[in-house]
C-alpha cells in the first residue's frame, strides 16, 4: 500500500524546513560536544533531530503531532509501544534520542531536566510564529537557569526586534528583557523557500548565550518587566511622565529616582540601555517599597 502522504496542519502552524544545508549551519554554530543535553521544542519531520543527534548529544525531542512522533520515531528504528515516564508523557526512545509527543507550551524544560538527573540543556526550535512570544518569556526568560544556550529560528522581524540596540526603531521590550539575560546574536536569515509550506515572511536564527553577569536578578524580574513594558507602551512620551502616570509617584519621588539610578527621566524609553533600565527599576523598586 502506497505511504500516504503527510499534509502539513495550519492550525498548528507547521511550517518545517527541508533544507539539511540549513540545519547544518545552525549546528555547526552550536558546536555540541558529545553529551550535550538538548531540548528540540518542535521537532517535526526531525529535519534538526537527527544531524543533533549526529553530535552525540542527548536529545529530547518534543513534538505535538501524534503522526510525526510515530514517523520520527521510525526514522530513528523505534516501531514498539509508547511508554510513559514519572511526568505521565508519552514517549518513545531510540539510542540517545528521546521523542516526547506533548505540546512545549505546557511542560516545564526543569521538569523536563530534573527528572533525568540533568541540569541544564541547549535550547532549539523552529518556532511557530504564533507561539515566538509563549518561548521567549516561558523558557528563555523564566527558565534561564536551565539553558547552556539557544538556538531559534524566529520571523525575521522578531529576531531582528531581539537584537536591536538603543536608539533603534525596532528597540522595544523583548530587546531590553532578553539582552538583560543574555549576550544575543544574529546567525543567518533563512529565506522562505528553505520551508514547506512557504511562508510569506523571512526567518532568522538567533543565538542565546546567558550572562556571566545579569543585570537582573531573577527576584527582581517580576518588577522588572512591568517597568519596561509600562514605559514602552508610552514611548513617545519621557520617562518622567511616564512613571508618574503608572506609579502615582511625587515630583519628590521621581528626582530621587533620577538621582539614584543616574538615569535622565526626560529621556523616551528607546534611549535607555539595558543597564539603564536595570537601575531604574531598583530606584523605582525601592522607592515603592519605602512607602
């Protein structure tokens, strides 16, 4: 009987590069060492998965399409019953490679990790576009303490956004989160025609390298981020206008700020830079706190 061939589902957003040329740039860029823990959120047709596990990294592959885990798993020898490990999760296993079949959105990469005895992962992905922003803040952000590094293909204007400094049009709040946790750099875009379906936009790789020294600590994120948001939403207007509108600070208050973390309140957002914004939200922190 002839194999029928697999259809690419939209709701899902499957988009899968089929250029190996491609994949082998993104891990040429990694350089893994054998017995590098990774996480492929997405693995699709496992156009990624198997030059990965090519490296001799341990990879654990998560796919949401039952039919591509079943077709991946084959590809890797494995045609036996899926079994489930401590986090309830249908698996199958085949030499170094583990295929998880689950939607990334919902798991956890330190359950993923600790559960296996490991403590941190490089990260890959080629992501959904509608799914860029659940990554960037769930895993990237949030979980920062469990990723060596990242590798993720993202639509061109998004990565691009990432990687932009001070100043720049583009410069906005995923610029100041990220580059306050990471050292960010562009690899290579990739062209539409590298996936099937086509898309209509470019893609881009970016590399996710985490801080010897972060600018903020990860108890003072839940300060931090409403800070930048609420001054991006506003970023015509200055700084000073800005945190006395969302903060009811005084005209007392807000020259304390400006005089604690040097920072002039007559600038926009879009001139500050990461360590800028750091002290910033120190100074407004404490302030708030001394009330």
């Amino acid at each position: 009987m002839k194999k029928r061939a697999f259809r690419p589902k939209k709701r899902l957003g499957q988009n899968f590069l089929h250029d190996p040329a491609i994949a082998s740039r993104i891990i040429d860029g990694a350089g893994l060492a054998p017995g590098t823990v990774v996480v492929e959120l997405g693995a699709g047709k496992g156009i990624l998965t198997r030059p990965l596990a090519g490296t001799g990294a341990h990879v654990i592959a998560i796919e949401l399409d039952g039919e591509l885990c079943v077709e991946l798993g084959r590809s890797f020898g494995y045609d036996g019953e899926w079994t489930g490990v401590s986090t309830r999760l249908p698996r199958a296993t085949a030499g170094s490679v583990e295929i998880i079949h689950a939607d990334f959105t919902r798991l956890s990469i330190t359950g993923l990790l600790v559960v296996r005895g490991f403590d941190r992962c490089v990260l890959f992905g080629n992501i959904p576009y509608h799914l860029t922003r659940d990554v960037l803040f769930s895993f990237v952000v949030d979980e920062r303490d469990m990723i060596e590094a990242a590798y993720l293909m993202l639509q061109r204007e998004v990565g691009e956004r990432i990687v932009s400094p001070p100043g720049s049009r583009v410069y906005g709040i995923t610029s100041v989160v990220l580059q306050s946790l990471y050292a960010v750099r562009p690899l290579f875009r990739v062209g539409p025609g590298a996936f099937f379906p086509r898309p209509k936009v470019e893609s881009i790789v970016v590399e996710f390298k985490p801080l010897d020294e972060v600018f903020v600590e990860p108890e003072e994120m839940n300060a931090f981020l409403p800070l930048v948001k609420n001054l991006f939403q506003q970023r015509r207007k200055t700084i000073h206008n800005t945190l006395k509108a969302f903060y009811s600070l005084s005209e007392t208050e807000l020259a304390e700020i400006a005089r604690g973390s040097g920072v002039s309140l007559d600038k926009r957002p879009e001139e500050l830079d990461k360590v800028e914004f750091a002290r910033l939200s120190k100074e407004v922190s404490r302030i708030g706190a001394a009330e």
